[in-house]
C-alpha cells in the first residue's frame, strides 16, 4: 500500500473511532491541557505503528491496546512531574475546556472520582468495561485471561460500591 492510501486509510479509522481516543484521555488525565497532550502522543503511536496492524483484529481493540498502553505511561510519567502552573495573564475560567463545560451529575462525578484513584490496569480495564466491551474483548486488549477480566471487574465493582457507600 502506498502511503497515501495508507493514511488516508489510518484518518478514516481513527475519525471512526475518535471516542476511544477521548475515553481514554479523559480517563487518564483531568487537566485539559494533558488530555490534549495525551490524545496528540495516542495519536502519534497509533500511526507509528499502523503498518503493523494486523487487521485480523478488529480496529477498535488495536487501537485500544496502544492508547492504553500510552495513557499508562503518561499517567506515570505526568506522576513525577505534575502540571500546577497557570500561564502567565490567563484566568483559570479562560482555562476551561470546553467539554467539561456541561456539568455532569453528582453520580457520575463520584463514579469518575472512584475511577480516577483506581491503579492504571484497573482503570482500564473499568473503562472497557463501562465501554460495553466483552470480557474476550477486553481480555485480549489488555493481555490477561478471560476469567482474570470476570474476577477483577468483579472485585472493582465491589470496591467502587464500598467507596461510594463511605461518601
């Protein structure tokens, strides 16, 4: 395939499947500048490794794998080196991204607030989960068995319904 039918190819996919792009941004990072910073290196790896995506595979759970896999290790590395600057002459409302303008219900933010102190394997695996994804689906996205995918979501379940119960 030349490279232009190859990427125009890559945009039509990844315009296809853009809200992957955004989940899992917006589940690793709350910030929104990182969330862009996020979604712009997801971006990047998926095309550097688009030629070797292997289309026995649905796009969808390629494509999970890498962002994952990429949102774990920003998640780790904006760790070390946390953003708690505002730029110079900017107010924090001029800050705001706009898709976090409509606030979401009290609900949703205690579950996005459980969610965000779960451990980076754990997160993921919630979000394919509340994602609709089947446990054989999430199972080969993430690299573990089945029945490790049933029994963690399981345990996740009953830790966020603990959490929440203490609230």
């Amino acid at each position: 395939m030349t490279r232009r039918p190859n990427q125009e190819r890559f945009l039509t996919l990844l315009d296809e499947h853009k809200k992957i792009l955004y989940k899992v941004a917006s589940s690793y990072c709350r910030n929104p500048e990182d969330r862009r910073d996020l979604e712009q290196e997801i971006v990047a790896q998926l095309w550097r490794s688009f030629d070797r995506y292997d289309e026995s595979y649905k796009f969808s759970t390629w494509m999970y794998r890498i962002a994952l896999n990429v949102a774990i290790s920003f998640s780790r590395s904006e760790t070390r080196r946390s953003r708690h600057t505002v730029p110079a002459g900017e107010s924090i409302l001029e800050i705001a991204d706009a898709r976090e303008a409509a606030e979401p219900d009290a609900d949703l933010q205690i579950l996005r607030r459980l969610i965000a102190q779960l451990d980076e394997l754990d997160r993921a695996l919630i979000l394919l989960y509340l994602d609709g994804n089947r446990y054989d689906t999430i199972a080969e996205i993430l690299g573990i068995s089945e029945t490790n995918v049933g029994t963690k979501i399981g345990r996740i379940k009953a830790r966020l319904r603990r959490d929440a119960a203490t609230l």
